[in-house]
C-alpha cells in the first residue's frame, strides 16, 4: 500500500477533520480572549498565542486532508501548498515549547523579569517561525525546479514530504523534535532540581508558601530586592511576599503535569511511530498508529488551549465571574425598564 488517499479509511479522514476542527476552535479560543482581555496577556501566555496563529494554518491543511492529494495526472498545486505550510507549521510548535523551557530557565536561574522575557520574543519569533519556513521554502523551490525532484507529495493522510524522501521527514521534521522534547526535558529537569531545593531551603528557614501574595502586572521592569518570586504550573507570571531575610532572596517554582514541554510534542509522537513503520516496512502505515495520528497530530490548538486555560485558571475564572455579572445586570435593567414601562401605562 502506498501513501495515496487509498491507502486512508474514511476513519482516518473523519477523525483528522474532526480533530483539525477541535484544533482551530482551541486556537481561536486563545487569540480571541488574549486580543479581547488585557488581564491574560501574561509572558507564557504570549508564547502561546504566538504558536495559535501558526496552528491556525496548521489545522486549516490538516482539515483539508486526502482534498489536497491529486488524482493521477490532476494539479499539484493544492498538494504543494498543502505539503508547504504543513512543514511549516508542523515543526514551529515544538520551537515555542522549548522558547517557554528557556523561558522558565531564565526566571529560575538568571532571575528575568517580564520586561526581558517580552524582549526575547522578536527573537523566538523570527526563529521559530523562521528555520521552518526556511526549510519548506527550500523544498519548495526542489519541488518546482526544473528537475523535478517532487518533495511535496502523498503522505498518507495528507499531501506532506512525498514517501520516497522518508528520510527528509526525519532529518527535518522527526529529528529535530525528538532532539527539541530532549532540550526540554532537561531544562525542566535541571529547573525542577532547583526549585526543589530553594523550597526546601525556605521552608528549614521557618518560611511558608501559605501568606497572601501579591500579583504583578505583566511588563512590570523590576521586582522589589527584598521580595521573593514565585510561579506556579510552570507560569510566568510573577507574584511575590515579603520576607524580611535578605539571604533568602530567591525564586521558587512548582511544576505540574501539564508543564509546556509535554504540550509541544504529545501530538507528533504517533506520527513519528507511524513514519518510523513505514520506512520499516515499504511505505504500508500501520492502521491502529494511523489512526492515533489523525486523531492527534490535529490536535494541536486544543492541547495549548487547555494548558492556556490550566495555566490562567484564576483570571479565566475572574472573567467568567465579571461576565456572569455584567449579563445578570443588564437582565435585570431590561426586567426594570418592561416593569416601569407597564406602570407607566397602567
């Protein structure tokens, strides 16, 4: 079997549109309450809208799925472009999980504030949008010259890097995600370590984690000499309370679950399975891995939708409330003015 649409059940392309449309809401999502409340536009958060606008893209060709895969002697150019901007958009979300790995190394160990992580984000973004539309462009202009090398083409269950080119998925796409989730992984690790142990340290000290703490608005250029920091679920944004020790001037920080280095990569880990298979095995994908990976390789937006929500839990919940109540108000004035209309006229 090769990589045609024959070789894709309509399961396969069922579950890739429904999960692509999942996927575009979860992105929607984010762009619109991030452009829409001004209280959610903190550090880490940023990072995530930044990879949705990407996602968008991504689902949107993902959502086109077998469409884009020509018929024999058909146009190329649906597949082309689809093969493009999914190489694209592919590899970028792995980039901006590693960008947000650095950034909680940098507010552990070098003690940034938001006002320097806001100036690495230029930086992240001409990278990690930049390298990957590099690399497509590259294949691109393989793929209309002259010779012909036909790199974008059928992937199975979508046009992307053409089967015969297996190892230009690797070296391109699967290899520097593994190598990104292994950068990642450690940085947590080596962070995690010295959270750990500040924690540790603060609590021998006769210091808890339990008084009230105050929230810095996003932008703030410094943080008081004599206060700690503190983050929770891997956040960024800063909080602190006063100590009176000097000596123990430091940052604390917990980890969770869903900690952003898992979100960045959960969703490739079927497609690389599925890849490594066929390249085992003549270009015939597994079903069952096939399955999993149009299921979840479109999944995307979703995944940073809800660690976008996990991670502002109180100011999701702070909307909702202010919401709720702004919509109750305006019932009640409609309520009042029917009533005092009704008095009025008797």
């Amino acid at each position: 079997m090769s990589d045609t649409q024959d070789g894709v059940t309509r399961l396969d392309q069922a579950l890739a549109r429904v999960s692509a449309m999942l996927g575009l809401a979860g992105s929607l999502f984010i762009i619109a309450t991030f452009v829409l409340q001004p209280r959610l536009r903190r550090p880490m958060n940023r990072l995530l809208f930044y990879t949705s606008l990407g996602n968008l893209f991504l689902d949107t060709f993902y959502f086109v799925s077998v469409w884009g895969i020509p018929k024999p002697g058909g146009s190329m150019h649906l597949c082309r472009t689809q093969g493009f901007m999914i190489q694209i958009f592919s590899l970028s979300p792995s980039l901006w999980t590693t960008s947000m790995a650095i950034n909680v190394y940098l507010i552990v160990f070098r003690k940034f504030t938001t006002l320097e992580l806001k100036r690495l984000e230029p930086w992240y973004t001409s990278i990690n949008y930049g390298i990957p539309l590099a690399i497509a462009f590259v294949f691109l202009m393989l793929d209309v010259a002259p010779s012909q090398k036909a790199i974008y083409g059928p992937a199975t269950l979508w046009c992307w890097i053409d089967s015969k080119w297996q190892w230009m998925r690797m070296a391109f796409t699967f290899g520097p995600i593994w190598v990104l989730m292994l950068v990642c992984f450690v940085l947590f690790i080596i962070t995690g370590m010295k959270i750990v142990l500040q924690a540790l340290e603060l609590r021998r000290g006769g210091y808890g984690f339990d008084d009230p703490v105050t929230v810095l608005q996003v932008g703030t250029p410094f943080v008081p000499p004599t206060h700690v920091i503190r983050f929770t679920e891997v956040q960024v944004t800063e909080s602190f309370s006063k100590i009176e020790d000097p000596k123990l001037q430091m940052a604390t920080t917990t980890t969770s679950p869903e900690a952003p280095e898992e979100r960045g990569n959960e969703s490739q880990t079927p497609a690389g399975a599925n890849r490594i298979y066929m390249m085992l095995h003549d270009g015939n994908p597994q079903p069952t891995v096939t399955h999993f990976h149009a299921a979840l390789n479109p999944l995307q937006g979703l995944l940073d939708a809800i660690i976008y929500v996990a991670m502002s839990w109180p100011q999701c919940q702070a909307i909702f409330r202010d919401t709720s109540e702004s919509i109750h108000k305006k019932i009640e004035r409609r309520r009042r003015r029917r009533e005092n209309a009704r008095n009025f006229y008797g």
